[in-house]
C-alpha cells in the first residue's frame, strides 16, 4: 500500500510537483521518502486516470527483488486494462522465454559477452552477476491513496503497478558507451528505415549526447545528433548502419547479411513472444531496439498491454486468430520470418515442450498476478466504471459495436439511412449497422475518453481465445 502526499496529481510530464510517497507491504517493508511526481506516458495522457513517474528526492535508491537498484519509477495505471497489469503478465511471459536458454545465452547483452573460461570469471562484476538487467520492465501491484497535503483529504485512488522504467540499468547499458544504444518510439519504416526521422524516436541511451544545433540532447523533443560531438557522431553512425540494413536485405536476402546488422536468437524470441500473445502493437512504436557492439541489433517487448486477443485500448477482440505480425519486408522481422523458418519453428517447438507455450501457463500467469490484487478488483471498478475493458458498450438496437476507431471511418449522420452492414464511427469508436436503421445514434456514450463502446474482459475470454490462438499457430510452426 502506498500513500502519496502532494497538494495536487500531475496532469502533464512536466509538473515536477514536490511530494512525499509512504511505502508500506505485507512483508514489513517500510519507507517515507521525498519525491518529484509527474504524469508519466505518451497516449496513455489522453486517459482519465494518468500513469505517475517518481524520482527520489534524497539521493536514495532502492532494490525491489531480482529488479535492478533504481532512484526512480513509474507508477502504472493500465486504465485500459481491467486486469491492471496484462502487460506484465507479458513481461513473465517474454522472462520465462529467455530463461529458457542455457546460462550465457538468456539475455541479448550475453550474445556478445561470452565466456568460455572454466577456471576464471570475467572480472567484470555486471558480467559475473546478475544485476536485475531483465531487457523489459517488470512491476508488482500496489493501492495508492492520495493525501492532499494541503487539507490532509485522503482520496482512494485504486489499483496501480509499481514498475520499473525504461533505464539503461533494464538494459545492461553503460551510459558512456557509444555502443551502448537504446532507441524508443515510432521505429519502423519511414523512421529508421527507408529514411531517419530523428524527432520521431528517443536515442534513451548513451547520456549527453549533442543535437545537430549543439545543444543537449532532449529525448522529450528529440532532434537528429551533432555532426561534430565524438560521443554523438559514433552513436549516429550507428544509427545510420542499422536504418542502411533493409536495402542491403532488399538487395542480397540472405542469412550472412542479415547477420551482420542483428542478434538473430533474441530477435526469434521477440517474434514468437508476440505471435503467441498477439502483440500487434509491437512492430512500430511498442518495441525497444538495443545494440551492444553498435552493430548487431534486436527488439525487445515493452507496453504489452493490448494482447492476449484485446483490440485498440483493449475495447474489443481481434477476431482473427490466424493473423500473422511482423511479415512486413520493409521492417526487420520480415526478414527474419522469411530466412529462419526452420530456426522458428525449432524455437516454437521448444517453448510449446516445454509448456511456456500453454494454456496451463497463460492460465497460472494471470491467476497469478490476479490473485496479488484479490477483492480491490471490485472496489477498482466501483471507483472507475468506464474502463474500457470492462464496461458494456451500451450499444442501441439496431447496431453492432466493432473496434474503437483509428482508421477515418465516417462520422454517424443523424440524417442518414443506413443500410445493414454500413459502418460509421460514434465516440470515437466505429459501430455497424445491423438493421436498416435512421435517426438512431449507434450508443449511449461515457463522459471520459474513450466516450463510445466497450466490452467485459475475464480470464476465461483470454483463455478461450489464446485455445483458438494456438490451434493455428501449432499448424503454421507444423508443431504436432
């Protein structure tokens, strides 16, 4: 349980309010300890309820677990998510796949840090011992009260996950290495290959590089890097090899090339990690690139939290099980798909052996996480009634709720006569008619956004749906 003392909650990434945060577990763990609070995200802004970002204010830095030692953390919502925290169940998921590898082969900075030494360790004590460099983030759930510290009103503010953020310690990343990069944002085609876009993604690692005008690197309004920093132009030029990588797959397709600009194995666990899933965010803007020579790259999982079947802000299903991710050849993953079939579907049959791949793990994953949080899920939903992946969609006779809308579909016409199967878009989410109707607003909407539709989540949907999921990954990786 967690008690936030501030005057006021963060409504942007730049409040800095002073505050006080009071940790208290049921294991005896205690502190107080002074903190800036800020509201923490990108889309996840738009919501009613903000994700927070703390940073000690004292200097301090604290180990939870097998995470890394940190002075700052992110305190997630997941108002999207009625599980409040399917993206960390992913996070177990993507963990239990690396662990699955022997020793020196589990994590992608130990494909290029190996040591074949029986008699002698490395000397280095990052390499030697496992300092909590999972390459994603993890969390565990809290209750957050908030205090206004000016009239000491204490106010419920429900469910959230302590978790860790995207820093260099998550990474295994030395700060001062120009080999070292960690790229975050929109990166696919367009804005690393087929052309760089600089202001489209975050360079989050090494620390103080220079922008193209001199000035300190922002990762908050990002600008291509200095031509003349040492520290900047190294890391550039590496950026500029990784973007150069699909004209030289375009022109020579093979394995020797490919290999030259990625990590092979963790890229096919990123791959079969979202196929499973159907992580079908994770191919543009959901995925953390990271090299550690320069030269050889992979993704890795981070914002897991429309999967397990759940469509745009986790409002409705993907129906369709048999849809393949990532076969696009103007990223990556499309080449990988295309060059390793053999190599995948040995690590398909692999993970599906040895039940990391299963129902029965999925199912223990979410009871797991589920059972941490127990009776709050009701008073949870008591408290915020329009999360979105449990609420009804409040649809009229007349019409069918789809997907929330991210495609232009055509605003509903009060003046229109619609015919059965046309669709619009209402709330913000679209709706299909399915009578001829007129005059009839497709739903009643919610006052927070996203204003139209909705659906009722529950582990039994995730595990219907993941049994369908299976099924048709099974006979595309021929698992028999």
């Amino acid at each position: 349980q967690v008690k936030i003392y501030a005057p006021k909650l963060p409504t942007t990434k730049t409040d800095d309010i002073e505050a006080t945060i009071e940790y208290n577990d049921k294991d005896g763990n205690y502190f107080r300890k002074p903190v800036i609070l800020n509201a923490q995200g990108d889309s996840s802004l738009a919501f009613f309820v903000k994700n927070l970002a703390i940073d000690f204010n004292d200097g301090s830095e604290i180990k939870f677990g097998d995470f890394p030692t940190q002075d700052s953390f992110h305190l997630k919502k997941y108002y999207i998510d009625n599980f409040r925290g399917r993206c960390i169940i992913g996070y177990w998921l993507m963990e239990q796949i690396y662990k699955s590898h022997p020793i020196g082969k589990q994590y992608p900075y130990e494909y290029l840090n190996t040591n074949e030494s029986f008699t002698e360790g490395t000397g280095d004590f990052d390499r030697d011992y496992f300092v909590g460099s999972k390459c994603h983030p993890d969390g565990f759930p809290i209750v957050i009260t908030w205090v206004n510290s000016k009239t000491l009103e204490e106010t419920w503010i429900g469910i959230y996950t302590w978790n860790l953020k995207k820093s260099k310690e998550v990474y295994h990343c030395n700060k001062k290495n120009p080999n070292h990069i960690i790229l975050d944002g929109q990166i696919g085609n367009g804005t690393i290959w087929g052309s760089i876009k600089w202001t489209y993604f975050e360079i989050r690692n090494p620390k103080s590089l220079k922008d193209i005008d001199g000035n300190k690197y922002d990762g908050d309004n990002p600008k291509e890097l200095s031509e003349t920093d040492e520290l900047s132009v190294r890391v550039k030029r590496n950026i500029e090899n990784l973007s150069s990588s699909i004209s030289a797959l375009k022109e020579n397709k093979t394995k020797e090339t490919f290999e030259k600009y990625f990590l092979v194995e963790p890229m096919i666990d990123f791959v079969l990690l979202s196929q499973f899933i159907y992580n079908w965010d994770g191919f543009y803007k959901n995925w953390i690139w990271i090299t550690y020579d320069g030269q050889h790259w992979t993704p890795t999982a981070y914002d897991l939290d429309s999967t397990f079947g759940a469509w745009l802000n986790c409002m409705s299903v993907y129906k369709d099980v048999t849809d393949m991710l990532g076969e696009d050849f103007n990223i990556p993953t499309g080449y990988l798909q295309s060059l390793y079939t053999a190599e995948i579907q040995e690590r398909y049959k692999e993970l599906r052996d040895s039940r990391i791949f299963s129902i029965e793990n999925i199912t223990n994953l979410f009871q797991q996480w589920m059972n941490k949080i127990g009776g709050y899920y009701e008073k949870e939903f008591e408290k915020y009634p329009e999360t979105p992946s449990y609420r009804s969609s409040r649809t009229n006779d007349g019409w069918e709720f789809v997907q929330f809308d991210w495609s232009n579909t055509p605003a509903y016409d009060d003046e229109k006569a619609y015919t059965i199967g046309e669709t619009c878009q209402y709330g913000g989410s679209v709706f299909k008619a399915t009578a001829a109707i007129k005059g009839k607003e497709p739903c009643e909407l919610y006052q927070n956004f996203p204003r139209g539709g909705g659906m009722y989540d529950s582990l039994q949907r995730v595990v219907n749906w993941m049994e369908k999921r299976i099924y048709e990954l099974d006979n595309i990786y021929k698992y028999n």
